[in-house]
C-alpha cells in the first residue's frame, strides 16, 4: 500500500484550471521532488493535500487506512501525520526559536482547553514532552545555541531550517517542503539537503517541491513533473532528465525533436 495515492485532482479558480486531474503515489520512506514550470499548479496540489484547498474533484488516499484527505480541514489533517513549510517563511517573528516549535508541538495535542489551563498532571506531562522534543528537533536542524533568540531575527537560512523544525514537531509521517531551498546560497543547500535525506533516515517521507534540476538530481529517489495542472512525467532523475515531455515544458523543445 502506497503511503499516499492521489487520483485526478482537480481545482479550477474562476476560469483557470490550477489542477488538471493531477495524479501522483508516494510510498513509505521515499524522497520525491516535485518539478514543473511556473504556474503548472504545485503550490496548489500541496495546498489541496493539506486541507488549505478543497479539490472540486478527485481523491488523496491516505496511509494503510485509505483515508481520503479531499475536504479535510488542516488540523485533522496535520493529525493523521502530514507536515508541511510554505514558500514564504511562516514564523511567530516575536517568539523564540524554542517557543515556535514548541508550538508545533502542540497541534497533536488532543488534551481540552480546560485540561491545559488547570494544569492537570497530563496536560504537564505533555507539555515536558513537548519541550524535551523542541529541544531535540533544533539539535537536529542546527539551532539548539539560538534556542532562545527571536525566530525573526535569526538569518534567513536559519528561519528555513527552524521552520522545518516547527514542522517536524508535529511528528509527521510525511513532510511537504516547498521551495526549501529558495534564496540559499550554495553552502545553505548543501546542508539543508544533508538535512532532507537525515529527516529521510529517521522514517519520515518527503515530498519538495524544486525548480533546481541539479538539486533533485542530488537528493531525490524519484520525480514526479507536472505541466498545466498535470502529471507528464514520472520516473528516476536520470529519467526524467532525458524525458522528452519535459524538456518541451521546460525548454520549448518539440517532443519529437
């Protein structure tokens, strides 16, 4: 059983079709990049998989259970073990770095309202878990000296890293990053994609979003290209490469040229 199966989703805004009946699987313990042009709907397809978007149509079956994603709000999703970053940095800038991730933390919290304000003994004992696991993820991510400094003070390359980490709190079995490599310099993305394949090791399945080739080429297991909302080509990076469907996306070169 795939961790995850999407078949023909599909989501238009107004007239324009942002999805195409895009399909894609990915399976346990995989690192899969998602490329395509500008515009060929990306950004879009993780924001329907994570509950941001509704899909007017098709399905994203998730884990052994089969459970369809398709119009779940983004809480429940996160629940069922999907964690994703966005392409514009999403942190509390007046928070720690300490204080971010602890919150990411809590979106498992499945304590009540009133359990955490009276303080009971469950609710403390979830919040030192919490904190215990912050600590470990900003070790992991290069930030445990920073812990206390304001998450929007910290240089960019570390609010992408920190953001990963507030992301992996929440401990998901798959975790969307897209465009984690946006604005690094070549240093920067040596070690964030040293960090990629460690999260790999540690039983987490990624799914990035690219637009660098020599990038994908470097990390991924497979790559799956989208062009006008849809799916033209899948395979291994050496594949893709040389696939004809995606140098005519990319370059403008007839396919059968």
């Amino acid at each position: 059983m795939p961790l995850l199966a999407v078949n023909d989703l599909t989501r238009r805004f107004g007239g324009v079709l942002a999805l195409n009946g895009a399909e894609m699987r990915i399976d346990e313990g995989e690192i899969v990049s998602l490329i395509g042009p500008n515009g060929s709907g990306k950004t879009t397809f993780f924001n329907c998989l994570t509950g941001i978007y509704r899909p007017d149509r098709g399905n994203a079956f998730w884990g052994p259970g089969n459970r369809d994603l398709a119009g779940l709000p983004p809480y429940a999703i996160t629940r069922l073990g999907i964690a994703r970053t966005f392409q514009n940095i999403r942190l509390f800038g007046r928070m720690s770095a300490l204080e971010n991730v602890m919150l990411g933390g809590q979106a498992g919290d499945r304590l009540g309202v009133w359990q955490n304000l009276l303080t009971l003994p469950r609710a403390e004992a979830g919040e030192a878990a919490r904190y215990e696991r912050a600590c470990g993820l900003l070790e992991l991510v290069g930030l445990a000296q920073r812990a206390a400094d304001a998450a929007g003070a910290l240089p960019y390359g570390l609010q992408r890293r920190l953001e990963i980490a507030r992301a992996m709190a929440t401990l998901p079995k798959l975790l969307l990053l897209d465009e984690p490599c946006a604005g690094l310099n070549p240093q920067e993305i040596d070690a964030l994609m040293a960090l990629v394949r460690e999260i790999r090791a540690r039983g987490v399945t990624v799914l990035l979003i690219e637009h660098s080739m020599q990038i994908v080429m470097q990390v991924s297991d497979r790559i799956v290209v989208f062009d006008a909302g849809a799916k033209i080509a899948e395979g291994s990076p050496e594949a893709v490469q040389r696939d004809p469907h995606v140098l005519a996306a990319y370059l403008g070169v007839p396919e059968n040229a």
